[in-house]
C-alpha cells in the first residue's frame, strides 16, 4: 500500500469519526434543545408514530406551543391537583391538547394519539424539550432507527 493511500484512508477515518462524535453537539445548537433526536418507545402515538420511530426535536419558546403540536417532555410531570412533581424514566412524545397557565407558568396538557384519555398531568414549561419536527403537516420520523435505542435502554435498565 502507497503512503499516500494508507494517510488518506487514515484521514477520512478520523474526519468521519470526528463527524459522529460531534453531530450530536451540531444538532443541538442546530436545533436549540438538549435533545435533538428521541425514539419513540410506546404505541401511544400510533398511527402518527410507531414504537421504533426516531423523532427530530426542534426546541421552541413556551409561547410557541399550541394545541395540536406534538412535544417531547422530560422525565418531570406534575400534577395540579395533588401538587406534586413525579419523575419518569424516558422523555415522553404526546400532543398537546390543552395549555393553561397557573401562577404565571405555562403548563400543557397532552395525550397520545392512541390513547383514548388526556394524560392525567400537566407538563410545566421548563419540563418541554421541544417540539417533534413536521414538515407539511405531518412529524418527520425515521423508522425503526429508534429499535436501537430501545434495545439499549432496556438492556442498562435506563
């Protein structure tokens, strides 16, 4: 093998190594959120996302969420009858069905799409990590890409 052609092949493997660690700190100044990009890991979103889907996550002002969006929440809910903040073990993707604002904080109701009830809490607006992706109405989603993360979870109990 030439020098030239075993320093190439050396250069374009560091290049596309450097390009997978960064991406993830390119998307999320890209998009504005923590998390770009999340897996959908339950059927309660089904037709509109199935368990496997990866999700792009856009972050977005509170304002700017209404209701028909779908958002992705973290891991903190909180109810506003017993007044509590519970946590939860993967951030959570639902639509929004309804905003209320109480002591000057914003909070959204949400249900999956499969679901036939609203969830029973209220997600406050620091809990938001974004809204799902959509282009020309609909979520951009990647099938099965998300099985993997899943899989991963699963396996370290996260």
């Amino acid at each position: 093998m030439s020098k030239f052609r075993y320093v190439r092949e050396n250069a374009i493997f560091i290049l596309v190594l450097a390009l997978m660690l960064l991406s993830p700190i390119i998307l999320r100044m890209l998009l504005n959120t923590s998390i770009p990009l999340a897996a959908v890991e339950s059927s309660s979103m089904v037709p509109t996302l199935n368990i496997g889907d990866v999700v792009v996550i856009v972050g977005v002002k509170p304002e700017d969420i209404k209701p028909g969006d779908i958002i992705v929440f973290d891991k903190v809910v909180y109810s506003l009858k017993k007044g509590y903040v519970r946590k939860l073990r993967t951030p959570i993707v639902h639509r929004v069905v309804n905003v209320i604002i109480k002591n000057g904080v914003k909070y959204f109701r949400t249900k999956g799409d499969a679901n036939p009830l609203p969830d029973q809490w209220y997600v406050p607006e620091d809990a938001i990590l974004g809204k799902v992706l959509c282009i020309n109405g609909e979520p951009f989603r990647i099938p099965y890409v998300g099985y993997f993360s899943i899989l991963f979870h699963n396996i370290i109990g996260g």
